[in-house]
C-alpha cells in the first residue's frame, strides 16, 4: 500500500510548537493549497486548508524557521483520525502527517526586509528540512579535456584537446 502525498502552499498561521508528556515535541500549521484549476464563472482558483503535523525534529524544525506567509513543500502521509467533540459528538478529521518540510520561496521573498542570513548552526539535515548544496568539487573530473579549477579562482577555463565534434 502507498501512503504518501506532497502538497506546496503558505503557511496560513505560525506553527504552534507543543510537547507531549513524555516530551516528545509535536508542531501543527496548516497550508493553504491552490487547486490548478480556475471556476469557470469567476475565473478564481479555489484554495484548500490542510491541517498539517510534524513531530520531534521536523516539528522543532517548523517552529524555529517558518512563520505564517512563508511557502512550504511538505512532504508526508494523510492521516483521518477519529474523535470527539466537547459535546459528545463524533468527529473525524483528515491531516498531513509531516514527514519533511522544505523551503520554497527564499526569506527575502516572504520578508519586507529583503535581507536574509542562514541561522547560526545551519539547517541539521535529520530535522527532513532544507539541506544545502554540498560545495563544489576542485581540481579535475578526470576526462581528458574536463572541466579543471585554475589557481586564479576562476570557475571556468578554456578546455583543452577540442577536436571541434560536439558528441551528439
């Protein structure tokens, strides 16, 4: 059986960071997720709110680095939980258990700043978050006339042994 869903949207409010009573730290948000296709009398897109929950490391993740307005790609199963209400009535609810959360927009974007600096410590790659480039390899990739790094620091140089074919 497959379990699995990816929905990309705006946080619609700040993530509530709780912890249960063994301390096991849970955050909820929820999306909201424009459909892709516009009404046909209106010409609007309808936009659907998803509840959303992450948990130990996703969760503290979530809480520290998205805030209501910032676009999230979110990664996870859906979930329908039965419960009920203060009236005794039996409810059921369907949510989006966070598996990993991503960045997707950049601050500036979702800021009035415009100024944005990672935070200290970086983003841990166990927390299924946002996970930087690995930085690039120096010296040859070892085909004749590849790519190498010159001393100057110029990220790009004139290959050598060009016998002018293009191989495709």
């Amino acid at each position: 059986m497959l379990n699995r869903i990816v929905l990309m949207g705006r946080l619609t409010r700040d993530p509530e960071l709780r912890h249960t009573q063994t301390g096991t730290p849970v955050a909820s948000f929820s999306l909201a997720v424009d459909r892709d296709f516009r009404d046909k009398a209106t010409g609007d897109r309808a936009t659907d709110f998803i509840d959303i929950v992450a948990w130990r490391q996703t969760a503290e993740f979530v809480s520290r680095y998205f805030a209501k307005g910032r676009m999230a790609v979110v990664e996870g199963r859906l979930q329908i939980r039965d419960w009920t209400d203060r009236e005794g009535n039996k409810r059921r609810s369907a949510e989006v258990i966070a598996d990993n959360v991503y960045f997707a927009d950049s601050k500036r974007d979702s800021d009035a700043s415009g100024s944005y600096a990672p935070p200290a410590g970086g983003f841990g790659a166990p927390a299924g978050g946002y996970m930087p480039p690995p930085a690039a390899p120096s010296g040859s990739f070892g085909a004749p006339g590849g790519y190498s790094s010159p001393a100057g620091g110029d990220q790009f140089s004139d290959m050598t042994d060009d016998d002018g074919e293009l191989p495709f």
